[in-house]
C-alpha cells in the first residue's frame, strides 16, 4: 500500500493543500504555525480523528456551528489564495503534507484494503511511478497534458465538458488512488467487451464515454489530442505492470449487500452527519473562485443520468472506499448503500440516449435494480424532470 501511495506528493499539494488548508484553518482561526504543530502530534493517534480541527467527528450530526464554518472556508481559502506568499507558502504545503500523509497512513481503508486482498484475492499489486519521474521531452510533454487534462477538465478540454466536475474527482489523487478505479489499473484491462454498448471497446473510447456521461459533455473524436493526452499519461502510469491482469486497487472494491434494503430517509441523515459539510446541505457543491472544491453530487453541474456514478452498486462502493474525503472506509455498509441511494435519488442532467420518453429510455438502459431512473421515489419520477 505504502509504495503505491508514494511519489505523488505534487499532486496533493496542488489540489488538495488549499481544502486541508482551510479545513485546518478556519474555525479554529490557528495561526498556520500552531496549526502545523498539531499535526504530528495527532499522527499515528488511532482515535480515528482526522489530523485536522475544522471537520467534525462523523458520529457527531452536523450542527449550525460547523454549518456557520462553511462560507469561512471559502473566505478563508479565496482569501489564502491571493495573499499567498512564499512565507506562508512553505507551512501550509507542508502542513497538508503532512495531514494527507496521516490520512493516507492510518485510514481504515488501509487496513480493509490490505486485510480484504490478504485473504479474497491474489490480484497482484502495483505501484506507479511517482511524477517525478515524468521525463522532459515531447513525450512527457503529453503525459503532462493527459495530467492538466484530468485534474482541470473543463479548463483543459473545454469543448467536451457540460457539467462542473473534473475526472479527478471520481478517481482520486490524479488518477493514482487505488480504490478509485485508478489508471494504471483500467489501461492494460482495454480493448474490452462492455454490456454498456455492446461491444469490444478501446481504452480511447472508454475514455469517450467518461466525457458524455460522468462530465456530461461529448466525446472528443478518437484521433484528438485530449484523447491521445489522457491515453499517454494512463500508460505512462501502467508503465511496467502486467498487461491484461487485475490489479489489486483496481475500480472500486465491492459493497456487500446490507442488511436491510437501502432506505432514502436513512441516507440523507447519513448525508446531513457525513456529507453535507463539503458537499453542501443541496448537494451543489461549493465553489471558490468559480471553481468547485467540492464537487456537486446532483443537479445541473454534476455527472447526467446515463454515468455509472448513478448506479447504487458503483455509487456506494466508490463512496465507502473514499468518503468522506480522507476518511474512506469509515462508513458502515449499511451507510454506504443508503446514502448512494439518496444521493442517486435526485435529479440530474438528462441521459444523452433519451428516446423521448422516461419509460423506453429506462428499458433500454436503465432496465435493473442499480439505477433508479424511471423509478418514482417520494412520489416523483426520476429521468422526468432532468437538471439543466
Ligand atoms: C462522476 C464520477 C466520474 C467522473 C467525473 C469521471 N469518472 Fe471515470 N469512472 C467513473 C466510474 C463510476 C467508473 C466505473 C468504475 C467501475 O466500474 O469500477 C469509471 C471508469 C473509468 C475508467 C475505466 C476504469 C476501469 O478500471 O476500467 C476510466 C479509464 C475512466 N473512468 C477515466 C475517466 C476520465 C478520463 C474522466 C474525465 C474525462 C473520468 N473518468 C471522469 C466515474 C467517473
Ligand atoms: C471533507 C470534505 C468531504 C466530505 C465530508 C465528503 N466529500 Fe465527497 N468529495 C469531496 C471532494 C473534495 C471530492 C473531489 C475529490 C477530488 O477532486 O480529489 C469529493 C468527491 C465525491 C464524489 C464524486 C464527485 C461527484 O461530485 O459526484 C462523490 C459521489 C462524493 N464525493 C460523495 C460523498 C458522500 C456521499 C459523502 C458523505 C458520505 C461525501 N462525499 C463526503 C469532499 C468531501
């Protein structure tokens, strides 16, 4: 596990320093120095508290207070972003280091991840290079592109996005998390027969379909240099590893069944303790800037009706093994299942297949129990009224 995890330190420090940043910062107004005192001192702790003040225990319902932090960290983070120096530059980078280093060494979903492979499966492992190791040259000139590509979507590849999300956020940590259907792990597994069209399909028009569903947009044409981009630097990941094997860390591990039938009341309690702080109490993200640092989960910007996010079995396994952000694993199954559900119950932008009607559309794609479109929940029926 560790191996894999190394070597992407860039990557944290520019997306992520600017959220553990804030969240370290912001309520308890600590000075970046005090903050960054307490960091190692929480390390190792196996309190299962985060290394960071701001974020409430998930155990503990959100209340007005933690609520009444949120605009600040948007303040605080806008605010950071302008007057940063190279004085404060240098503590913030290496307090989120540290902080994503505890979050990443202690989490349970090492411990899950390691015990589950320990025992079910002999998937090999695998880790990729660190981004150091991109070379200079017009080879590493596209891996860097496939990078900027992935990690500012909609910046990078305008013409293809319709919504306000990025690919990383649904594959963590530039593409490198295992557990978050990494890269290095999908590249060697294409071509690939999918049910999903019916037919062999290439790494680049898997690629394709993450445009018109997950970013609600159009697939670039096959030939185009977002897709050559993207192809570069996934293989430029998978450099070394088994071609055509299951790797440990691939897509999302499993959910198993809960227990009790995932239940749309239990989930958005689950949502307003776990979820709502970052994701918004109406699930629409937060912007800072006009970027989202924390991505809608439904509605107009987020990913459309015919995303594999919107099926219950990918939505809770991607979920229990990396939410709430850093604290992955630490959802009960039952949790993840009724969360995925209430979350899935919403209205989002419409499937780009619709035939014109809910009802055809659903039995020509949505015909199983994993998506909820064309099904009526509290009343309304989902696919009708679609986000835009
Ligand atoms: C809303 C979340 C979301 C976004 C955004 C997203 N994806 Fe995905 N992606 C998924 C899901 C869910 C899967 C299916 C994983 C599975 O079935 O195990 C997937 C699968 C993939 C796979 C195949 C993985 C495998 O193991 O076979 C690749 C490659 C991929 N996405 C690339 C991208 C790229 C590139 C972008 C941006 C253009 C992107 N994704 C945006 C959710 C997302
Ligand atoms: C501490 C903040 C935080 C909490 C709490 C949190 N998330 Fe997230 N979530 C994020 C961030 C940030 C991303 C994007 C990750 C990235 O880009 O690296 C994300 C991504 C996602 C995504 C994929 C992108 C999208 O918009 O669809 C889903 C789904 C998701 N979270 C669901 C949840 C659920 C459900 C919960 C509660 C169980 C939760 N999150 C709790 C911060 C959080």
């Amino acid at each position: 596990m560790a191996a894999r995890q190394m070597g992407s330190t860039n990557v944290r420090l520019e997306r992520m320093c600017v959220l553990v940043a804030s969240w370290i910062g912001v309520s308890s107004s600590l000075s970046t120095n005090a903050a960054a005192a307490r960091v190692p001192a929480n390390r190792g702790k196996d309190d299962g508290q985060p290394p960071y003040g701001a974020y409430p225990h998930r155990s503990r319902k959100l209340d007005a207070r933690d609520l009444a932090t949120v605009p600040m960290v948007r303040r605080a983070t806008a605010a950071g972003r302008k007057q940063t120096t190279m004085s404060t530059r240098l503590p913030v980078l290496l307090l989120a280091t540290l902080a994503l280093g505890a979050c990443t060494d202690h989490t349970p979903m090492d411990a899950h991840a390691a015990e589950a492979s320990a025992a079910a499966t002999k998937a090999p492992a695998f880790a990729p290079p660190p981004e150091s190791a991109i070379p200079e040259g017009p080879y590493g000139d596209m891996v860097r592109l496939g990078r900027e590509i992935f990690m500012h979507t909609r910046k990078a590849a305008p013409a293809y996005v319709g919504n306000g999300l990025a690919c990383v956020n649904c594959h963590l940590d530039a593409g490198r998390l295992a557990d978050s259907a990494p890269l290095w792990a999908a590249y060697g597994m294409y071509p690939q027969y999918r049910k999903k069209n019916h037919h062999v399909n290439s790494y680049g028009e898997r690629l394709q379909g993450c445009f018109m569903y997950s970013m609600n947009g159009k697939a670039p044409p096959l030939g185009d240099k977002v897709i050559l981009a993207l192809e570069t630097y996934s293989s430029w990941m998978a450099q070394g590893a088994p071609h055509g094997v299951k790797l440990e860390g691939a897509g999302y591990p499993k959910v198993s069944s809960p227990a009790k039938k995932p239940d749309y009341a239990r989930g958005q309690a689950v949502f307003a303790r776990d979820c709502a702080l970052c994701h918004g109490a109406d699930g629409q993200g937060q912007k800072v800037a006009g970027d989202y640092v924390f991505p809608p989960l439904w509605g107009p910007d987020s990913f459309n009706w015919g995303a594999g996010m919107h099926e219950l079995d990918k939505a809770s396994a991607f979920i229990k093994a990396n939410m709430p952000l850093s604290r992955g694993g630490s959802l009960s199954d039952q949790d993840a299942w009724d969360v995925a559900i209430f979350m899935d119950a919403h209205e989002r932008p419409q499937d780009p297949r619709y035939k014109g009607d809910v009802a055809a559309t659903r039995k020509a794609f949505h015909d199983t129990p994993m998506s909820l479109y064309g099904q009526r929940v509290n009343g309304h029926l989902l696919g009708s009224e679609p986000a835009h």
